[in-house]
C-alpha cells in the first residue's frame, strides 16, 4: 500500500523517474506529525522619473507664470 500511495505521489508531482520506487526497499512505516509550510512572497517595484519632451515650435509655452509644474505621473 506504501508503493502505491509512493507511485501515486510521483506521478502528481511529475517527477523525473518513478522506477526506482519500485525497488526501493521499505523497511519500517510510521505515523508521525508533519507540517507542510509554503511561503510565497512577491516583488513589485514602482519608479518615477521625469521626461522630457523638446520644444517643436506650438504657440503656447509653459512658464513660471503659468503656475506650478505638476508632479510624476499627472497629465497637463
């Protein structure tokens, strides 16, 4: 029953060759408590910068008199 439940593990988990759990010698079965822990953690990193767009000639230029720059990410 051991090698069953073995086989059946091995085949769930894709594992690279099974054929070695039919010769592995099973000497001693025991029940005992385990834990099974899985940490998932994940990444995000976010950045600002400015950009820069050149001047192509348009009638209206933004100056100090126009009022504050607006921050990263705000659209005039």
């Amino acid at each position: 029953m051991a090698r069953d439940i073995l086989l059946q593990a091995a085949a769930e988990q894709c594992c690279r060759g099974r054929d070695f759990i039919k010769d592995l010698p099973i000497t001693k079965v025991e029940n005992t408590l385990a834990w099974h822990y899985d940490l998932e953690s994940f990444l995000e990193a976010r950045y600002t910068c400015w950009t820069y767009k050149p001047f192509t000639g348009q009638e209206e230029v933004d100056s100090r008199d126009s009022g504050h720059v607006p921050g990263p990410g705000m659209s005039s």
